[in-house]
C-alpha cells in the first residue's frame, strides 16, 4: 500500500483502503473509504456498499478503476440486511444462531453483482476543492476563492512553512499542505514544507487528527491543541521557523503579540486586551523565521474586528496592510435554442420567436383564429363555409426556429443534420443566485530581522557619503562647469575638420543669383 497521501498523489486507478469522492451531481459529492471486503458487511452480502439516491453500489465494483470513471448502479441484496435488523431484536438463542448462519452464508464476489437498469455516478480522486465541498462541517468553512486567493497573498509555494491557527473543518489545512509539500521528510532534521496547525476545541481537534491521519498527510500536518491567546505558538518549546501565517479566529488581534520578532511592550500588549504572555523560560522565542519577511492574512467576518485587527497590528509593527473582500460568482455556459418549435420544458430551451419573420407569422396564426372564432354562429345553429384564400390557410403549416414554413420531413431532416448538443446559440449567464458575504481578508507583512552586524556588512558593501557621482554630492558651481564643459565638448565634435593643402582641387562656390 502506497505511504503518500491520495491528496499528493492519487495514482492512476483507485486502491482499497484510501479516500475516494462519489460525484452524484454538480453540488453533490460524497467522500467514501473504499474498502476491500469478501464477507457480508452491515448485513449486505455484497460486502461495503454506498447507498445514494442514484441506486447502490457495491465497493467491489468501484475498486481498480480509473480516476473519473461512471460507475453504474448495481442490484444489492438487502434481504440479508433485513433478517440482521430482526436478529437484533429476537431474544430466542437458537433463531439468533440460525439467521446469522443464513446472514453470514451470502458472500459476492465482484462478477456475481448484477447492474441495474438505470442510475450511475462518477468516482473521482479526493483534492482540497472537492474536499471542501464534501467535507463535514464543524465551523465556518474556508472556501476555494478564498483560500486560493489567501495562499497566493501570504507566498506560499513548496518547502516553505505556515502556521495556521483555528482549524476548523480543515478545509483550508488540505489546501496548504498541497501548496507547501515538496516530499516527505525523512527524519526530524530533514527541513521539508510543514503546517502547523492549532485548534482550541477538545472535539474538532480530535476529530481532525483523525481525518489528518486517515489521509496520510501527519508527516505534513502538525496539529496540536492549543489556546493560541495564551500560549502562542511554539511547537515542543521551540519556534517553527514560519514565513506565512494565517489566523482564522474570533479576535485575532489577541494572538498577533506571539507573532512579533522581540518581547512586545506592556503598553503593546494593553492594546491586544491581554496583561501577560505565558514563556516558556526567561528567553524570548519568535515562531517567525528571522532572516525573512513574514507574511499575514486574517479571516474576520465581521468589520469590527477588521479594525480591531489593523489597530494592533500598526502598533506591532506589521506594514503594507490591506483589507480585501472575495466576491465570488459563477459564470455559466450553455447552448440556448429559441424557437416556437423547440420543445418546452428542455434545458436551455425558449418558447419565443427567433426573428421577426416567425413573430410576423405567429401573429397571423393567431389573428385567423380569432377571426375563424367570431364567424362561428353564437348559437351553434349552422357551419360557415372558410374560403381557400382565407388567411387562416398558413396556421396548419409548421414554422421552425428560423421562422420558415417547412414540411415535417425537411424538418426531420434539418434536425437530423445538426447534432443535439451543438443546437441553438452558445451564451454565457452568471448564476441566479447571489453568493453571499463570508468574511474580509486583511494582508499584512512583517519585514526580516535586521542587526546591526548585518547593517555594518551592508555598509561596506554599498558605502554611504563616499559617492562622487550622486547629485547633491557637489556644490552648484561645480555642477555648471561640469555642465559647460560637457557642453563645450559636443560643440567640438559637431565643427567639420579643416582638410589639408594640396589633397584635391577644391570645387568652385556657386554664387547666389537674385
């Protein structure tokens, strides 16, 4: 069984033992652990089934098959699932002995699974946007525009190392540990891309250890339960060297004291709502890498903490602060068909004339069905004679979207001609409903640790006061002779040079005549 975890690399085919999403329609997917069984399971002689409203399907029939592949939906024997309900309830030894022979007697191997007549689904290979999608909620889910969008301001890219602070469901967790993971580390001083995540909740902690190591991704993932206001962020006592930071909490302003590159000040951390950090020793341990920028990003839905946020943080010394909103909204694409003669009730499909030929002819339809109506006697005494030239003689002929009156066979054959999914005109529409607020993004960055041994290196690198080719290096007479004869030297070379005596006859001047 492959180490790596199915969100890094999902293989070619599905394999027991590992996360698989179920796609049922566009909003709907379903995460499944596949499971490689012989023996009845929950009463289902088939072994492990998925039960959705699409059929059911047998987990022996989706294993060894190609990422993306239809699985269609197979005919499941659930008499042995009803006899182990009964059994639950039948105090008789004897009958209980008997039913759970007869329970456990009905195994199937994969090619005694009959497929059914109709429903089907998609079996796909697990990545953070699906996840994010399928996983179960336990608090506010960090969606895929926000956190790509996220990942992309903090800089992060493989080997680099992030901290995260509130967990959560882990959507954003899967999604980090994509962006920073450059391999496996081999030992604990191997430096590889790691997230360090922390969550306050006994419950949501346990429960995300536990998908972190259903999905292989431990040796990626450090997750530790934590009070982040307090306790900051170290790991074991020591500082986990991070570069990007990403706080997903109710007052993140309480943790951003921890995140600081020297001890803050009593009156910095007044202004945090906090009196004291608990340190471990007397010695102060920043969880930032020293030697580079440090970047930020908090997740606030709403806009006083926004400001609360951005308070502390010009205190602390964070710069370039910005405060950005995702507004997300899909886009559709689709084949839209309008016509009178387009069936109703199909997806994309308008009742409505395509040009105003066929509007015209619509009209006159109508227009002899009202003068056919009113020459019908009231009293239904005696039949009146409609006259070949009448102009209700067109309302019998079929009209097709292009307003054109047509036979049904040259109709059949113009719409045998086009294929079905290439009919009507291709447009695009922006979904009908609205997506609504989530939270606003503030970005902030922290600048490198900067000594003085390194201000002294950088001195004698670039040295300052010593330069003779700056302006305002010299006085202004200076500067003007350098002028004048920078001036006097284009004027020499622009004068023709006098040409030696006895080199060639000289041509005669031509006189000017008046």
């Amino acid at each position: 069984m492959s180490t790596v975890s199915p969100f890094l690399d999902p293989g070619p085919r599905t394999r027991p033992n590992t996360l698989a999403l179920a796609h049922l329609s566009r909003d709907s997917i379903q995460p499944v652990y596949l499971k490689d069984t012989s023996g009845a399971i929950d009463g289902y002689a088939e072994g492990a089934v998925i039960n959705t409203r699409f059929g059911s399907f047998p987990h022996s029939t989706i294993l060894d098959k190609p990422w993306g592949s239809q699985i269609r939906a197979s005919i499941v024997d659930t008499g042995s699932r009803g006899r182990k309900r009964k059994l639950n309830n039948t105090a008789d030894g004897e009958g209980l002995e008997n039913d759970t022979e007869d329970a456990g007697s009905g195994v199937a191997t994969p090619k005694d699974v009959k497929t059914a007549a109709s429903g089907f689904i998609h079996i796909l290979p697990p990545t953070p946007e699906l996840w994010t999608l399928s996983l179960p909620h336990r608090t506010q889910v960090v969606y895929t525009p926000d956190y790509s969008y996220i990942l992309h301001r903090i800089r992060a890219r493989p080997g680099m190392k992030i901290i995260e602070a509130g967990a959560g469901s882990g959507s954003f967790t899967h999604a980090a540990a994509r962006a920073v993971y450059n391999g496996y580390p081999k030992d604990a001083r191997d430096a590889k891309g790691k997230v360090f995540s922390f969550e306050f909740n006994q419950d949501r902690f346990r429960k995300m250890r536990e998908e972190i190591s259903d999905h292989r991704l431990d040796a990626i993932v450090h997750i530790t339960h934590r009070d982040v206001y307090n306790d900051g962020f170290l790991v074991d006592g020591e500082s986990p060297e991070a570069e990007c930071v990403f706080l997903d909490l109710p007052a993140p302003w309480k943790a951003l004291p921890h995140l600081s590159r020297s001890k803050p000040t009593p009156s910095q951390l007044a202004s945090s709502e906090l009196t004291e950090l608990n340190i471990n020793g007397s010695e102060w341990k920043s969880p930032l890498r020293a030697d580079r920028t440090a970047y930020l990003c908090t997740f606030s839905p709403c806009i006083e903490q926004v400001t609360k946020t951005v308070d502390v943080m010009r205190r602390l010394g964070w710069m370039e602060i910005e405060m950005v909103e995702v507004a997300h909204r899909r886009i559709n694409v689709m084949r839209e068909r309008i016509g009178y003669n387009v069936p109703a009730g199909d997806r994309g499909s308008t009742q409505a004339a395509a040009d105003v030929e066929e509007a015209l002819t619509k009209l006159k339809e109508i227009e002899g069905r009202y003068k056919n109506q009113h020459r019908q006697p009231r009293d239904g005494d005696g039949d009146v004679d409609m006259d070949e030239n009448d102009d209700t003689a067109c309302i019998d002929k079929p009209v097709n979207g292009n307003g054109k009156n047509t036979s049904p066979s040259d109709e059949a054959e113009e719409v045998s001609s086009v294929k079905p999914w290439m009919a009507g005109r291709l447009v695009h529409r922006t979904e009908a409903e609205l997506k609504t607020h989530t939270s606003y993004l503030v970005f902030a960055l922290l600048p490198q640790e900067w000594t003085e041994a390194q201000e002294a290196a950088a001195f004698d690198n670039w040295p300052c006061g010593k330069e003779s080719k700056v302006i305002g290096n010299l006085d202004k007479e200076a500067r003007k002779q350098e002028k004048r004869e920078m001036l006097q030297g284009k004027k020499q070379n622009r004068q023709p040079r006098n040409k030696p005596e006895g080199d060639g006859p000289s041509s005669p001047k031509k006189s000017k005549t008046t």
